[in-house]
C-alpha cells in the first residue's frame, strides 16, 4: 500500500477505535488491530500515539471545516435569507450524514476526550459562530427582516440548534431527517417574516 493510502487507512482505523471503545481504548496496538497490521507498521508512519491523534484531529478538523464552508458561505452574495438559511440547515445535516464518524466525535464528545481535540472543536465552534453573525448582519440589512435582534444571540441559536440537529441526525437519522429540520425552519420564518 502506498505510504499516503496507508496513513489514511491507520487515521481511519484510530476513529474507528475512538468511536468504538472511546478515547480510554485507543492505543498503537489496538489502531494495529483495527487496521489489520502490525504495531511497527503503525510506528513507520507515527512516532507515537500523540502524534497519531494529531493527525487524526488534523485531518477531521480539515473536514469538517470543508463542509461547514459550503453551508455558511463567506460571501453570500444576493440569496434569500430563508433560503440560504434553510437550505444551509439541509446541507449541514446532509455533510453530517455524509461523515457521521467525523461528527460524532464533534457533536457527540466521548468521556475521556483529550484537550487536543476540545481545543479544536471550541476553536472551531467559534469560527462558525462568527461566520454565521456575519451572515445574520448581512440578512438584517434587507428591509423586509427586522433590524433589531441581537446579532451575537441570533448566531448562538442558529449554531445551537444547528449542533442539536446534527446530534439528534447521528443518534437516530430515520426520526430527524435532514428534510424535517429544514420544513421547521421555513415554517418557523414563515411565522416571523412578513
């Protein structure tokens, strides 16, 4: 196996141990296990375990930040503010659907979960916040939306609830399908915009 395949194959291996036994469980012998290896193949492409979640975390932040810039664009040019706002809620949880494991350990935190990995998830859960008041300062200039919510509390609850979607997406898909979020969310500004 190339070298480049074969790292992607142990960081799949090391989620699939996380998301399995959880943090506590994770170790360069059971990453070998799951990956049907050996430990020194696993040390060829990681010194050590640190450096193996590293990578780990890495490459999931990388991810998950692709998909969140599809949903909240940084320039949203002349959308409709429902549109984009309810269409984003579709393809949010259409990218969680599309990578549960990579949200999982975002939204659905396991006991145990090192500070490597809280640090990325609060550094990006920051990020989006901001990219989301960008959007709600942007949706509040148009005449027919009301001018005076609180922009930092808007993009809270949109986050908020965004995040509680996606959980309640990876625990059970079949009663919170993506399409029954975005009807609420077209039906609840329905209610608020004229």
């Amino acid at each position: 196996m190339p070298p480049a395949q074969r790292r992607e194959q142990l960081i799949d291996a090391a989620l699939q141990v996380i998301l399995d036994q959880g943090y506590s469980g994770v170790s360069i012998e059971a990453v070998a296990r799951e990956a049907g290896v050996t430990r020194p193949v696993v040390y060829d492409h990681f010194p050590n375990l640190g450096r193996l979640l590293h990578a780990l975390s890495e490459r999931e932040e990388r991810i998950s930040l692709e998909q969140l810039e599809e949903v909240v664009p940084d320039e949203p040019a002349d959308k409709d503010p429902v549109e984009l706002l309810a269409g984003g809620v579709r393809r949010f949880l259409e990218a969680v659907a599309s990578r549960p494991a990579t949200w999982r350990i975002i939204l659905l935190p396991l006991e145990g979960t090192p500070a490597i990995v809280r640090e990325y998830v609060e550094t990006n859960r920051a990020r989006t916040q901001e990219r989301i008041a960008k959007l709600v300062r942007w949706a509040l200039e148009r005449p027919e939306l009301p001018d005076d919510l609180d922009v930092e509390l808007t993009a809270r609850a949109i986050r908020v609830l965004g995040e509680d979607a996606g959980s309640t997406l990876l625990t059970d898909p079949a009663r919170y399908p993506p399409e029954r979020y975005e009807q609420l969310v077209r039906e609840v500004l329905a209610l608020v915009l004229p």
